[in-house]
C-alpha cells in the first residue's frame, strides 16, 4: 500500500475506464463477457438487500416486495453505486424502492445503462462522474447507503475512493466496498483459472497486484470515521452450482461493512 496519500490524485484510471468501455454493450447480455457477474449477483444482491433490512429496521409492503420504500418519514432509502457499470447492482435495488443514484466514470456504461432502465421502466439517476467528480457537482449530497462494488481494484487512488464513500454518507450511513483479496489462492482462482483456464473473464480483466486485503482497507477506512460493522466472503458451491455467502472464507471474493460515524 502506498502510503504516501495524494488527496489531488483522482480516482480515475483511463486504462481501466478504457477496458470496460470496449465491452460496454454486453453488461446484460447474460452469456457475454459479463456471465460471471450475472451468475455471481445474487449472491451480493441478497447480502446488501438483507443487511439493509436488517439494520435500518425495514419492513416489506404487504403489496409487493419494495422493502426499501419507507426508510424515514415516507421517503425511500437513498443510495448511491459508485462504479455502476451497467447498473447490474443499481437495477434490483431501484426495483425494491430505493432511490438510486449511480455513477460511471465510462460514458459508455452510462448509455448502456440508461437504455436497459429506459427499457425495464426503472427510475434511476444515471450520471457520468467518478466519486470525486460528482461530490464537485453535489458538494452537499448525502446518502444512506453508499456502494463501491468490485470497483476499488480498478481505481487508480484507493485512499481517495475511499474517503469520497465516507464523504457521501450521512451519520449512521452503511458503506459497502467489495473486491478480492490478495493472496496465492486468490492470484490462482481469480486470475489465472478464471481468465486462463476457464475463460470466465477476458484476460487482462484482474491485475492481481491491484487486489486488497482487507485489513488494507480497513486501516484507510478508520482515518475516515468509517468503523468496521461486518465481513463476508462469497465462494461458489460446485454442488449447487451457485455463488454462497460464508463469513469464515474471505480468501478471495469478500464485501465489507462500514457505518459512518
């Protein structure tokens, strides 16, 4: 980790912007490049949307499943993506009636995701911005959720992606950053069986030595009010064929919990 934090440094790094942009088009294409990450939602979808539940006390309408309608004083739960992608993660949440902010550093990704959202007739408010970008637009926005979902690995200032979640969040809000751990399990299933071998993702996708521990986020994550609530690792199940949650494996895929004090 560096440790030499440069606040004027952005978070945007125009070879990884560039490397999605190319493969923009096939974020809902379920048997494209993004397969994986289709069979992997579930799995982060049902943790976010559970934890929120849980902890904001929050219960189901009789009428449907918007569970995140009614937070506080009839107004919906407000939460932002930060690294949307092609609204993957954004979409479900919206559709259970949380208030979606998400934003894109690539252009590409946005135009994908406005149209699947035109589309699928979900309200959502798609803009193109990094994290640092938007808060210069929206200095006083603040959220109650603030996602950072396989999004921190591919940034090219970590301190300051991390400090604009905390920035985004009011007091007592949740922060979720999920990545991949960075060990020689991890160098072996993420990387070379999943670009190599089984060709889940395009080579190139992961630079391994981009990955984080998760006490390297945790250390940054306390110089910003940000305390540590919950971790969970994510393994997939060869005999149910499906991505599970397990708090004692965190070796490669994990999400981390953070309330903003």
């Amino acid at each position: 980790m560096n440790n030499h934090y440069n606040p004027e440094k952005s978070t945007i790094d125009p070879i990884e912007i560039e490397k999605f942009s190319k493969i923009a088009d096939e974020w809902w294409d379920k048997n494209g490049k993004f397969k994986p990450l289709h069979f992997f939602n579930p799995a982060r979808i049902n943790y976010i949307k559970n934890y929120l539940q849980k902890y904001f006390n929050l219960q189901s309408n009789t009428n449907s499943e918007k569970i995140f309608t009614n937070y506080r004083d009839n107004q919906a739960l407000k939460i932002i993506d930060i690294g949307c992608g092609g609204g993957l993660v954004a979409e479900p949440l919206a559709l259970m009636g949380a208030e979606i902010t998400a934003i894109d550093a690539s252009d590409k990704n946005i135009a994908v995701a406005k149209i699947h959202s035109e589309k699928t007739g979900v309200a959502i408010n798609y803009l193109k911005a990094s994290s640092e970008e938007y808060l210069k637009q929206f200095p006083q926005q603040k959220f109650n959720v603030v996602l950072a979902l396989e999004v921190i690995e591919h940034v090219a200032n970590i301190e300051k992606l991390i400090s604009d979640c905390a920035t985004l969040g009011e007091s007592g809000s949740l922060i979720f950053i999920a990545t991949i751990n960075r060990n020689i399990k991890s160098l072996l299933t993420a990387k070379f069986i999943a670009e190599y071998v089984l060709r889940w993702l395009p080579i190139g996708t992961h630079d391994w030595q981009k990955f984080l521990k998760p006490s390297e986020i945790n250390e940054i994550a306390n110089n910003y009010q940000l305390e540590l609530k919950k971790i969970c690792g994510f393994e997939y199940s060869i005999i149910k064929n499906q991505w599970q949650q397990n708090y004692k494996n965190i070796d490669v895929n994990y999400i981390m919990v953070f309330e903003k004090k």
